[in-house]
C-alpha cells in the first residue's frame, strides 16, 4: 500500500514542536533578560553599596579641633590622640554575649558611664553587622588591656580628644566639648564651626577572609587656631584669690573680670566653683553657666559711679558742691530713702557723699538730671545691651525705658536698685571713667589663624599697659563723658579707697580707686529684699595716675562672718587689693606711691577691717567711758551699771531731793552775790559758777576771799543723762555729726579730753551732750562712715 498520505501528516507536529520549544526558549531569553535588567539597572546601587560594604569599609577620619592659645601662646585647650575600639559584629558570631562580658570588664571603670555596660555593648553588637563602637577614646592603659584580650571581630581605631592641659583654668570663658568633638559650652561652643574643620575618610580594601588588602585616605582639615586676650598667668592670679575669698566667706559663688580698660580686653575671667572639662561625663549643671556673661544682678553702690559721673558731666555738679542728705533720710511719693543705720550726714560736700556711699546724696543727683538724661547715660555705660563679646549666652541684662519708671524708680535707680548687670558690664563701665571717658567693648578673642605655635608668622601678644587709648578706635567704642569728668571720678573713686568704705582695697606701692556695693537680693519666697542675701561687689582701678587694670569682683550671697563681713567693702574690696597688686607687679607697671613693710600693711588692713566691721552696742563705749576715767563703782555717771542699780523710787526721791537742793542752792547763791565785790563776782562767773571755789584778792583785806562751799550735786534726768556736780563742771558739748578734728576742738574749748574710736563721722557719744561732768574728763565718742 503506499505511505504518501502518513508523511503529509509528520511535517505540521515538527512545527508546532518547533515553535512551542521557540516560545518557550524567547520567553526564557526575556525573563533573564528582564531580571538582568532590574538587578544591573534598577537595582544598580544597591548592590554596588552591598558590594563594597563587603569588599571594602570606609571611616570617617575627625579632623584636629583648632588649639585655643593664650595672649603668650599657651595652649589652654588642644587635641590629641587616643585609641577607641570598635566591633564588626558578623566576624563575631555567636560568641557576642561572652565578648560583651569581656569587654565590659575592661572598658567599663566608671559606674556613670552607662555607655560602656555590658548589656549596652551587647546591644549594639546585635543591631549592626559591620560596626558597633564598643568604648571610645579611652586611656593607653585600657587601650592596652583591651589589645591583650586579642578578641576576633575587634579592632583599634584612632580618634582625636580634646584635652585641657591646665584643668580647670578658664573653664568657664574655654567651655568643653561632648565626645563627638561638638562644642558645648564657652569659646567651643560660639566658634564650633570654625574649630571643627572638614572631616576626611579611610577607604579600606579587604578580601573574601576579610583581611586588609589596602587602604585610600582623604586627608581631613583641620580647624582654625584662637589667640585669647586671656592671659593664663593672671587667669590664674584671679582664680586662686578668688576661691580662697568664696571658701572663706562661704558664698554661694563669686566673678572677678580683669580688663585693660584701654583696648577692653579681657585678661581674666575668674568663676567660682568652676568645672575640668577633660572629665565631661561627671559635669554639676550649676556649676557651667558663666556668671560673667549671664548672670544679672543688681550692682547696688557700684551703679553710684554712672550717677554721679552723670551728674557731673551733664548737670555741672562739681565734687566740692554742697548737697543735703537730710540726716541720712529722704521721703519723696510716698517712699522713704534710707542712708546706711549709722550714717546721719546733713550737709556735705559731693565727693564725701560718694565716699561714704550716701544714697540720700547719690538720689539727688539723679534727680538733678532728670529720667530722660539720666537713662542716656546709663545706656552709654552699656547697660542694657549685649556687649557682644565672643561668649555665648550673654544677657543685655535688665533696663526699662523711662516711659516704663515709676514715681520713684529714679530714686532706685540711682543707688543700683530696679537694674540688672553682668560682671562684664560693670567692669565695662569702670574701665570708661578709667580710660577717659571712652567706652570700649570687652572681648576675649584676639585673633584666628591657621599658623600653629612654632610657625614665624604667629607671634605672642603679651600685654603691656598703653596708658592711653589706640589711634584707631575699634568698632563699638563711644564716648561717654568728657575727660574732665572722669578726672574728676578718678580723684573721687580714689577718695573712697583713701577715706571712704573701701579702705582695705589699698596696694601697697600703687595708688587705687572704685566703689564698694552691697545689694540686697529679692527673696522668692516674699518677693521682697532679703535682709541677709546680699551680693557684694567691688569695681575699681589702679594706678589712679595711669589706669593699667580695671577689675570687677562681685560676691554672691556670703555668709559666714557677722553681717559687716558681708558687705562690698569687706568681701569684694580684698580679693580686688590681692589680685591688683599681684597683676601691676607681674606687669612690672613702676610704682606710684612709697612701698611699705608687711607689718605696715597688715596694720593697714587690720584698722581698716576694724573700721569697716566695727559694730559695738552703746554699752560698750559706756564701759569704755569708765574705764579710761577710772570712774569708782559708786559714781552716778557709770551707765547703765548705775541705773540698774538704783530702783525706781530711789531716782524718784534723787530727783526731788536735787530739785530742793538746787532751790536751796540759788537761795544761797543770790545772798552769796548780793554781798561780795565787783570783781569776786567777775572772778565767780568766770570759773563756773555757783559749784566753784574761787580765790581772788580782796582789794579791802588784802586776803585771799573763798567764796562760799556747794556741795556737788547728782541728778537724774528722764533722756538717761546725769549731771554731776564734784565742784568744777562743765556740759558736754554734741558731738554728733563732726569729724575728729572738729569735735577734738570742742571738746577742748570745753575743758575735756576725747577719746576716739574709728574714723569718719561722729555718730555717739558718752556721756550725752548736756551732761554736767567734771573738767578734765574723758569723753568717749565713735566715728563711722
């Protein structure tokens, strides 16, 4: 049979065969193809990122934080290395929790450091695959351990630290940084930026067993280099003073700024208690904020020095005026101005009323320029506004415009009292009646550079005095009086030190001016002024001739010592003596007044702590008057010993008794009168009286003529005077109010002695005036300021 018809049949399922396989084989082809494409187009990166992480690891390498000099290119703050361990924990394996153990044991020596815990270290290692920190910038030694541990998966890593080679000097105006090299706190934190620099990157190759086949580095920049105006010799001058004067006072904390007041710049800025910002993970919160900058404050007396630079500037007020302080009392709208409790001036000259700090005296000035003038001169010291100096956190403090014053705020104002400054600002304005009358902006920062020290372009800028301004004033500066006024301040600041409250900020070979301040601090509690929270504060200059330093000290809060202790011119005034002198001798400025021994000065200071805390009760000068009159205990002018003695009937009948005697006495005396001759009575007036013997020549008996005997007489009067009667008396004249030469005087014209106690001002007196005592005798007065 033929077979032609079952070939027809073979040839179409060949086909259909071919293109099924064809299909297939093109659907094979575009599947791959398409994958091919989504894994090297769309999932390009992502595996080139996953490739190199396993072939290569790139670091990032910190640049050197900028080293912060001193004026003489001391480093106060630089950079160095250290060793930090890190982990590549799929290298690890299952091996994480004992290693974890392990290098906890090491790395973790401080219990705050919560970074360094096991179960921490654990964490990290579970989190990541390629790299967990495990401790950082450790010491060599724990460095050192770690290495002997010879742990898989752990490696060494260098890393710059910032590290403050003198402590915690200037701590306050450096700051401190966090363990990422960020600035946190002074200088570190308001340049950051410029510190820091651009960092670089390590790029390391390793092959499939993960060893270290090469390496690529970008070279990381560096930051920019600070030259302070601080100087670390004075810094440290300032800071020892200081915290030897908060320790004894026990203050809450104390500022000193020391500023040449011709350029404004700052030499030191001393805060206590301070911080060491090489140990940052064991910082006191309250002990980081820069009082210098940021803490406000009422400056109390030292503000007397705007008001009364104002008043002689722009109301032509002359330091020999006269001015009222009105027994140290003065009532205007309702508010009455207190002086000091011992302080009773009348009528004195304005260069007294600023040495004695009267604020009677300081609130007539004000007043004498009015809100408007006056408020512009306070702005013109500064206050205010931000000084802008190269500190973070600073405050312009506290001012409201005139339009937001009170009735009496004028009064406030001009005794310190409804402002609030800074340290900065108040050594500020010493330094413009200092220099002249120029105001001249603080800063701490002279210059930025590239150069390292060793580098010929980059040379020290020690500080020596100018004693007079720059040719070329910097952006800031203003005048703010006229030269004449601040000679004339100078010669009243140094009157103060001289004669005033400041006596124990006197130097030894240099002449000295300020102003001593004590301002009493709002109680949160009563929202009142505290009686007992005080901030005493001192403001001055030296030498007076040719101002080379201005120094501000201001004493928050002290507490140990009685309550003169506390004051401006007993806290503050010493730690301005002991830095000023210690600074003019390191500057080497000549001497302007004659040196005097140790023990000259310390009886030096010695008086005038006595003077400035002297505070006896008027038993004492009572006590005083007894005992240099070597009264018997009988005497009736022994106070109060006397008084208490007699009871209340006895002074009734002492009182009776003298008034009958003393009627009995005229009777007698008018007799006695009316029968002897012209000139025993001349003679019997003359020498007191009808309780004196008289001896004269009888021009008729040619004799000596005695006149007729009284007996002495004691009487009791109700203000606690007595008055005796020995035979030869006469009253006691008042005191009160005069200086010593004045009452010496009187008391002489009287036929008495003085015996002083203090300087100044008479403010009581034993016996009292009108009491009838015996010539020759003692009188006890005390003189205060």
């Amino acid at each position: 049979m033929p077979q032609s018809p079952r070939k027809a049949l073979t040839a179409p399922i060949r086909r259909v065969r071919f293109v099924y396989v064809a299909m297939a084989f093109c659907a094979w082809v575009l599947v791959i193809t398409l994958r091919l494409g989504w894994l090297q187009i769309v999932r390009h990166g992502e595996f080139v990122d996953r490739a190199s992480r396993q072939q290569s690891r790139t670091f990032e390498v910190a640049p050197r934080r900028g080293v912060l000099y001193d004026r003489n290119l001391r480093e106060l703050a630089m950079t160095v290395l250290v060793d930090s361990v890190y982990a590549v924990p799929s290298e690890i394996g299952d091996n994480r929790a004992n290693d974890a153990a392990l290098l906890a044991e090491v790395v973790h020596t401080d219990p705050l450091d919560h970074f360094t815990t096991q179960q921490q270290i654990l964490a990290r290692l579970d989190a990541s695959k390629n790299f967990a920190w495990v401790a950082r910038k450790l010491d060599p030694e724990t460095s050192k351990r770690v290495k002997e541990l010879n742990l898989k998966g752990i490696y060494i890593q260098k890393e710059f630290k910032r590290f403050y080679p003198n402590g915690d000097l200037a701590a306050h105006v450096l700051g401190y940084v966090g363990t990422d090299d960020d600035g946190l706190g002074g200088l570190e934190q308001e340049f950051d930026d410029e510190l820091h620099g651009t960092s670089g990157h390590m790029l390391t190759a390793l092959d499939a067993k993960r060893h270290v086949r090469g390496s690529e580095e970008s070279d990381p920049m560096p930051g920019e280099n600070l030259v302070l105006s601080i100087d670390a010799n004075i810094q440290y001058m300032a800071e020892r003073a200081l915290d030897a004067q908060v320790a004894k006072t026990k203050a809450l904390h104390g500022t000193v700024v020391v500023q040449d007041p011709h350029t404004g710049q700052i030499l030191a800025l001393a805060v206590s208690p301070r911080f060491n910002p090489n140990d940052s993970r064991h910082l006191d919160a309250d002990s980081l904020t820069d009082l210098a900058v940021s803490d406000v404050y009422e400056p109390g007396s030292t503000f007397k020095l705007v008001t009364y630079s104002a008043a002689l500037d722009g109301a032509g007020v002359e330091p020999t005026d006269m001015v009222d302080c009105q027994g140290g009392s003065m009532t205007m709208y309702g508010r009455t101005l207190h002086d000091d409790k011992s302080d009773h001036y009348g009528v004195i000259t304005v260069k007294q009323a600023l040495e004695h700090s009267s604020d009677v005296g300081a609130a007539k000035m004000a007043l004498k320029l009015g809100p408007d003038k006056f408020y512009s001169y306070i702005k013109g010291f500064g206050f205010g506004d931000r000084t802008h100096i190269e500190l973070p956190s600073e405050t312009r403090g506290l001012l409201q415009p005139p339009k937001k014053w009170g009735s009496t705020s004028i009064l406030s104002m001009a005794i310190g009292q409804e402002i609030g400054v800074t340290p900065v600002q108040l050594v500020s304005m010493v330094s413009t009646i200092a220099n002249g009358g120029e105001y001249m902006a603080p800063h701490v920062l002279l210059q930025s550079t590239d150069e390292m020290k060793g580098d010929p372009r980059l040379k020290p800028a020690s500080f020596h005095p100018s004693f007079q301004l720059p040719a070329t004033l910097p952006d800031g500066s203003r005048r703010v009086i006229k030269e004449l006024t601040a000679a004339k301040m100078r010669a009243m600041m140094q009157g103060i030190v001289v004669e005033g409250t400041g006596k124990l900020a006197a130097l030894n070979g240099y002449s000295s001016a300020g102003k001593t301040g004590t301002a009493e601090k709002i109680d949160p509690a009563t929202r009142t002024y505290s009686h007992t929270k005080l901030v005493a504060s001192f403001a001055g200059f030296a030498p007076v001739s040719a101002p080379a330093i201005a120094i501000a000290v201001v004493i928050d809060t002290p507490t140990a010592g009685g309550e003169a202790a506390h004051y401006g011119g007993a806290a503050s005034a010493p730690v301005f003596a002991e830095v000023a002198q210690q600074v003019l001798e390191y500057l080497g400025v000549p001497h302007d007044q004659p040196l005097k021994t140790e023990k000259q000065m310390q009886v030096a200071k010695q008086e005038a702590a006595k003077e400035d805390t002297q505070d006896e009760a008027p038993e004492d000068l009572n006590a005083m008057f007894e005992a240099v009159n070597s009264l018997p205990a009988d005497d009736p002018l022994r106070q109060p010993a006397n008084a208490a003695a007699m009871k209340q009937n006895e002074v009734a009948d002492a009182a009776a008794d003298a008034a009958a005697e003393q009627r009995a006495a005229a009777q007698r005396q008018a007799s006695a009168k009316a029968s002897l001759p012209e000139k025993v009575l001349a003679a019997f007036h003359a020498n007191g009286g009808t309780t004196s013997v008289i001896l004269v020549a009888d021009a008729d008996a040619n004799k000596p003529l005695e006149a007729p005997k009284i007996q002495p007489q004691v009487q009791a009067r109700g203000n606690g005077a007595v008055v005796v009667d020995p035979g030869k008396r006469v009253a006691v004249p008042s005191m009160l109010g005069s200086g010593l030469r004045e009452a010496v005087e009187s008391a002489g014209h009287a036929g008495l002695r003085l015996e002083p106690l203090g300087s100044g001002l008479a403010r009581e007196q034993v016996p009292a005036a009108g009491t009838m005592v015996p010539v020759g005798t003692e009188i006890v007065v005390r003189f205060t300021r």
